[in-house]
C-alpha cells in the first residue's frame, strides 16, 4: 500500500523544542504528528457524531412533543453512576475477603 504524505507544517521553534521534549523513546517526530493528527480526526469525528445524535434526539423530541428536563437526565445518569461504583466496590471487597 502507498503512503500519502501530510503537507509540512511551519512552527516556531519554541513549538518543536516543547514537542521533543515529550517524545517517547524511540518515538520520532514524525510518529508523534501523525499520532496526534489521527487522535484529532478521531475526536473530531465523535464531536460530529455526538451533535448529530443530539440533532436526532432534539428532531424525536419536537415530533412526540416528550422533553425531559435536564435535572432529570443528570439525576438518572447519576444514578447509574452510583449503581455501577457499588458494584465495583462490592466485586472489589469480595475479592480482598477471598
């Protein structure tokens, strides 16, 4: 498969010396824009995703006419929250009893 190339990109040089300063071992520079391009991509991709679940969630709401305030919506993820660290808890004592 061919690779395609990312065009050059112009920084101060404050900017590339911060950059390597934070380099992996072993890791290049190059590795490091490339990672933190596709990383970019990926979370500006969930943001789209996200508004257009938003979007459909809004469209469903206007046609049934069903709202739920967002006291409510907090509340009941707070409560699975809560649930869900209980029960990590209660797994993680009965491990330390065992």
């Amino acid at each position: 498969m061919k690779t395609a190339q990312l065009p050059p990109v112009r920084v101060e040089q404050s900017v590339r010396d911060e950059i390597e300063s934070v380099l992996r071992q072993g890791e290049t520079l190059s590795q490091f824009v490339e990672n933190a391009a596709v990383q970019a991509a990926q979370r500006r991709r969930s943001q789209q995703e996200f508004l257009a679940r938003g979007r459909e969630s809004l469209k469903r709401a206007q046609k049934s006419g069903e709202y739920f305030s967002a006291k409510d919506a907090l509340d009941a993820m707070q409560a699975r929250l809560d649930l869900r660290v209980a029960q990590l808890a209660q797994k993680k004592s009965s491990r330390v009893r065992s």
